[in-house]
C-alpha cells in the first residue's frame, strides 16, 4: 500500500511540474510557401558558406529540420507538390506520378491536365490544366472552407507545381507557357484572365534572356559562360530551354512579387497562402547532375531570388506578419557515371530491354499477346482484357512478371499491385514508402525499384540523372520554418514533408487537411 502511494505521488508531482504545451505562434497575415524543384537537403551544407540573402536568412533565422523525409515512392515533381499542403501520401491523394497510364481512356494522363477547361494566357485553343485528379484537400482548401476573408495564390514554371500545393478553392494558379512566352491559367479558375497577368505578359517576361550569357555568378577573370540562350557560339553551348536557366527562377520571382501586390497577399482579414515553386534547378539537375557547376551556380542564384522575394515581402506586408517555409519536392541521384568515376555503384538500364523481357516472359509462360498496354517511366500496366480472354488469374501473371523484372540487371526489388492491395508486404522502409504511394486504379502493376545510384535510361537518352527512388538522396529535403513565434535552431529529430500542412494547419487555426498523415512540429513553438 506505501509503495503504490510513493509511485502515486511521483506520477502526480511529474504531471504538476511539466510545463503545459506552448500555443502555436500567432496568426499571420500571410504563408509564404516556397519549394525548390530538385533541391537536396545537402545543398544547404554544401554551400552554406556561399549564401548571403535568402537561405542564409532561413538558415539563421528559421526553425531547421535536418532529418525530413518523403515517406513515399516514386519521389518526383507532382507527388511532392501534392504532398507539401495537403500531408497526404498517394494513397490517400490519388497523385501517384507526375503521368500515369488511365485504363478508362486507354492513354497516359498528367496529373493535372484536365479536357475539361481551356488555357488562358495563350491565343492557341489547348486543353487547360486544374487539381481535379487531387482527391483530398489543402491548407489552402480548409482555410476557404473556414468562412475567412482569404487569397490563396500558386505560381510556378511547371503547372503540377503551381497548382497541387494551392488545391481546388484557390483563387488562381498560374504557370509559363515556353510555346507562346506568356504567363497562363486555365478556365478552372476564372473566364477571363486577370489585366495585371495581361500587363506582365505585355511587357514579354521572357525577352530579356533572349540572347544572354549564362555567366557563373562566382567566376574568375576569363571564364566562359556555361551557354548562350540564342545559340551555340564556338565552344559555348547553346542553353537547352528558358526554364534550364537562371532566368527562369527570376521570372518565377518578378512575376510572385507583382502577385503580392495586384493579389494584396496578406492584406485580407484572413491568411493568404502564396505558393512559390522554383522550377529551374530541376532542369539544371537533371541535364547537369548535382555535382555540377551549373547546380552549384544555380543554387546560389536561388539564394538570391529568395532573398529578393523577403524584401518585396517584407515592404508589402511585412515579415512580422508572415511565416515562411522551405522546402523541395525531392532530391536527385549522382550522374551514373560520376559515380562510376569515384569507384562508387551506379550504373544505366534500358527500359526497353526490360519491356522486352516482360513481353518475352509472359508469352512464353501464357501464350502470345500484347501483354503491357501503358506504362508509368518504365513502370508497366498489363493488359486485363488478354489475360481474362487467357482464363488466367491476375495475382499469377503479376507474380510471373516480377519474378522476370527481379531477374534483370540491378533491380533491388520488386511489388505487385495484388500484393500491395492484399499482402503480404516484406517490413522495412522502402516497402512501407511503395505502400505509401500505391493507389489502385491508378499505380502500374508494378512497382520496380532499381538498386541505389542505378536509373533507367532510354537507349539514345543515356544522359544526364534523374529522382523517384526511396533512397536518402532522393528523400531527404530541406524543411525549415522561420516567423514570429518560431524559435530559430537545428532540429536534429526524424520528421516527414507530411508533417508541414497540420503544422501550417496549427499556425493559422484550421482544420488539417483531409488526407493529412503527418503532425504538427510543435517542438519549434517559442
């Protein structure tokens, strides 16, 4: 009896003497949203010494999560994007590739080209794009469905980009057209668009790289530009497009600062949300690789561009009045070939080579027939007619084709979509972030996972590197927070992307998001 009375005292004083959960800073006018496309967690190292606008004052300033992860496979553009506000994975959102294979209409779709609305911005008819395939919400969403006084704003190169983070009620998103050099929206979101939009794409945003230089910003005396955005001019490559170039990033950021002020961001009675996703570096990472040069210069461009964005912030709104977060949509692999060069793995395979064995297989174990009718990269989806005409069971001929994807060159493993559906599933974490970005319906049949440093490759296309594994350097993203109320440090604990929309969710006094699987980073409350 003494002693369950001494454990009942011990529990009852702990509980007296712990200091009661901190409240979530206060409410801002704004969120600042800001993704870079193909940005490693280890560029914040690599080169912090070189920042001197931007990410330094993120780094300084912001609350820095070193360890944050996707949880999901494949770790590309449009599943990132769709993850950043909503804190879902595939399997809750739907958004399981940038493209995948749609049985119902026979043909490959993007994740947010919709038939159904029309481009604005561009005098050529063509099919406009919307966040119709997303099937949950976004902080964004739960803020308009809050009731507040609100703008909710999306900008970006890529549509996926500027569209997935904002989700379905916001009040517009907009992208570059490279065919007509204008800024463009889609009838999803207004019939018209807006003058200030027809102001900027007037003054032709794009014509002041018509001819330049691609110079490294940090250069000794005599040092070549990396290439010419007209043409090639002797040694000096021609520059491979607008958005594979600085200047793509620094139209991104002209065009969010005339938003903020024709938008009046962070000046309504609720908190706006302005999403800005920087585009260029992953068409610099994956023509160049991440040990380039034009990474490294590209990623201190960054710095500045984001740097320019505070202080266009801070004179409209003001910085006391926002919160910022950083943060990628995935990371990238070494070039194969730098790999192979430090004596590290890394190597090619050619999807053809692997379509033709699965082809080969199959007909040799069941018969003739088109076997693979649509495929997500080198992902495949078979033909359920052919194998319902054959009488076979669909789970046999899944687990026939893995057994020949596990036979070829470097595949670390392989998953079927029967056996993501009902089991059994192998434990660790690469099959917990395939379970994680699997939807059915609309994920191939299967799932093939390379070993690490190995991508897939065409055969005339054997360049360059690419993203989607489940490995740290495709995973490992920067997650930083910085605002009034956000206590500045490193925080050195595990977290998830997920874990942005509740914690963003918390700040601003709404509901999370209806797929949201992560939790609120309350540990960095002041």
């Amino acid at each position: 009896m003494k002693r369950r009375l001494v454990l009942s005292t011990i529990i009852l004083s702990a509980f007296a003497s712990a200091a009661p959960p901190l409240p979530p800073p206060r409410k801002p006018k704004l969120v600042l949203a800001i993704t870079v496309d193909q940005f490693r967690y280890d560029y914040l190292l690599r080169f912090r010494s070189e920042y001197t606008a931007g990410l330094k004052r993120l780094l300084d300033q912001g609350a820095v999560f070193d360890d944050a992860h996707y949880i999901h496979v494949p770790t590309v553009t449009a599943v990132g994007h769709s993850t950043i506000l909503s804190g879902a994975t595939p399997m809750m959102s739907g958004i399981v590739a940038n493209e995948w294979y749609d049985r119902a209409l026979g043909k490959n779709v993007t994740s947010v080209t919709d038939s159904k609305t029309k481009l604005l911005g561009t005098s050529v008819a063509t099919d406009g794009s919307s966040p119709r395939r997303l099937l949950v919400s976004t902080v964004g969403d739960e803020i308009k469905m809050s009731g507040q006084e609100s703008r909710v704003i999306g900008v970006s190169i890529k549509d996926r980009s500027a569209i997935l983070p904002v989700g379905h009620m916001a009040d517009g998103a907009y992208w570059f057209d490279n065919k007509s050099g204008h800024w463009v929206t889609s009838t999803y979101y207004k019939d018209a668009m807006p003058a200030w939009v027809d102001k900027i794409n007037e003054g032709k945003p794009a014509a002041k790289a018509e001819t330049a230089d691609w110079m490294p910003l940090i250069s000794k005396p005599g040092a070549k530009p990396f290439c010419n955005m007209a043409a090639a001019k002797g040694d000096i490559p021609k520059c491979r497009s607008l958005e594979a170039s600085p200047w793509g990033n620094e139209m991104i950021e002209d065009f969010a600062e005339q938003a903020l002020l024709a938008e009046k961001m962070g000046q309504h009675n609720g908190t706006d949300i302005l999403s800005v996703s920087f585009s260029s570096n992953d068409y610099v990472g994956h023509a160049m690789g991440p040990d380039s040069p034009e990474v490294h210069d590209i990623t201190l461009r960054t710095d500045r561009v984001i740097g320019k964005l505070f202080d266009a912030v801070e004179k409209s709104v003001g910085m006391a009045n926002v919160v910022v977060f950083l943060t990628a949509d995935h990371g990238v692999s070494p070039v194969p070939e730098e790999s192979a060069a430090r004596k590290m793995p890394g190597g090619r395979n050619i999807t053809a080579a692997l379509s033709q064995a699965l082809e080969e297989g199959l007909t040799a174990k069941y018969g003739a027939g088109k076997w693979i009718v649509g495929r997500e990269g080198w992902q495949p989806y078979f033909n359920l007619e052919l194998i319902a005409s054959k009488k076979l069971d669909e789970a046999d001929v899944q687990r026939t084709a893995a057994a020949i994807a596990r036979r070829q060159p470097h595949v670390f493993n392989v998953f079927t979509s029967q056996q993501l559906l009902n089991g059994p599933m192998p434990g660790g974490p690469v099959a917990t972030g395939v379970q994680n970005g699997f939807f059915y319906g609309r994920s191939p049949d299967l799932t093939i996972i390379q070993d690490p440093f190995y991508l897939f490759s065409t055969a005339t296309e054997a360049t360059g590197t690419s993203h989607g594994s489940p490995f740290n350097y495709d995973t490992h993203v920067p997650v930083v927070f910085m605002g009034t109320g956000i206590k500045a440090g490193h925080y050195f604990q595990r977290v998830a992307v997920n874990d942005i929309a509740p914690t963003v969710s918390a700040i601003v006094g709404v509901q999370e998001p209806s797929g949201s699987v992560g939790r609120v980073l309350q540990e960095m409350w002041q």
